[in-house]
C-alpha cells in the first residue's frame, strides 16, 4: 500500500521521538543510526521517506535490495544487507556495494564471502552476527565463539572490515528475555571496542527503544514506519 507523505512522517516522527527518548535515557552523547526496513513495502514508500529526511535503507533479500537500488539510483541512498546470505548470491551482493552487511553469520560464510571478494578486487563493511538468544531459528554464532571468530575473521579475511555485532532479540513476549538477549550481545561488543568495532546493531520495530536501552547504536526499524 502507497502511504502519503504526512502520514509516513507521523509514523517517522514517532519512530524518531522513541530513538530520542531511550538515547537519552542512556547519555545525551549516545548516537542511534535509524535504518529503515523496506521489506514489506512499496518503492514509493521509500522515496517519501528519503524526502523526509531518511537516508539509511536495509533490505533482507539481495534481489529486492537489487531492484530497489536499481529503482531508486538517482537518490543517494546508504543500503544495508540485513537478511541471512546465502552464499550462492554472495557475487551478486558484492556487486551491488552495500554500505554494511549485517549479517555475517559463520566462519564459513565469512570465508567464502572474502574469497569472492578477493576475485573481484572489492571490500566490504560487514557485521558478525550473534545469535545471543540461542534459538535455532536464528542464524549467527554463539556468545560463547563470537569474540575468537570475530578475531579469527579480522585476521584471515583481509577483504572483509568487520565494524562491529548484530543481534535479533529473543522471539518472546517476556521482556527480561529480549532484554538479556541485547545485554549479552553489548558486552560482547564492548570486548571487541579494542579490536575496533563500532556498531551495535540491536532492535528492531517491536523491541528498539529497550535495545538502545541495552547499548544498540543501531536499529532495523520497518513495521514501525510502514504502518
């Protein structure tokens, strides 16, 4: 469904107000990225929201994220990788130069990822995703591994610059769950602040303003702002 421009900025509006409100719970110097999740929405959806001032865009699925930056080349749009990569789309990803990857999932597509790369000459930014709520249903590495293979990527991945985690919260309605689950991933990510990480990306439509609560610096919103 195209939404109007006044109703899309009640809905950013709102979003915004939310993000402020838990940053500053946390310090009035804590910076909280907005990227907004397309995935269930129309293309011109995305334009009205650039033209109220949002320039962050994530997509969840490589051929979507290729026929939106295709649509939308004219604007200068920053585009994130947020869904699981399955490694038979990693050429056509790496074409595409998305600002950040955030969903670095394992050692082995991790590998795999900067093999391809080193093919076609490229770099990419990318995320290492931990699975901190330890459900199947999840991708990403365990609590317990995520610092060695984040080391063990930075040191045997010259092509890939990992900038930090990514989590998706515990799947629950008990808010202590969800809250542990952002809990565990920042102290991982406060651990690899030495080995250079800066993003934290936590939270998403049902859950962003307790993420940033818990230390997110970055959230995935969609269903929030898609309303």
């Amino acid at each position: 469904m195209i939404l109007d421009k006044e109703h899309l900025r009640a809905n950013l509006d709102e979003v915004i107000w939310n993000i402020e409100e838990a940053r500053i719970s946390v310090s009035e110097h804590h910076i909280v990225q907005l990227v907004a999740v397309g995935k269930y929405t129309e293309v011109e959806n995305i334009a009205t929201l650039y033209e109220l001032g949002q320039r962050a865009f994530g997509e969840n699925q490589v051929q979507q994220l290729k026929t939106r930056m295709t649509v939308l080349e004219e604007l200068p749009l920053e585009w994130h990788m947020i869904g699981t990569l399955q490694k038979n789309k990693i050429n056509n990803l790496i074409d595409l130069r998305p600002s950040l990857m955030h969903s670095l999932d394992s050692l082995s597509l991790a590998e795999e990822l900067n093999k391809k790369l080193g093919a076609k000459e490229a770099n990419m930014h990318c995320l290492l995703q931990i699975n901190s709520a330890r459900e199947e249903s999840k991708s990403g590495v365990t609590p317990e591994e995520a610092h060695d293979i984040y080391l063990q990527i930075k040191e045997s991945c010259p092509n890939i610059t990992l900038k930090g985690v990514m989590t998706i919260g515990a799947h629950t309605d008990d808010t202590l769950l969800i809250q542990q689950s952002f809990e565990i991933t920042h102290g991982i990510f406060e651990t690899l602040g030495k080995e250079g990480a800066t993003v934290c990306s936590m939270g998403m439509s049902g859950d962003y303003p307790l993420a940033i609560k818990c230390g997110s610096n970055l959230v995935r919103v969609g269903s929030a702002l898609f309303k």
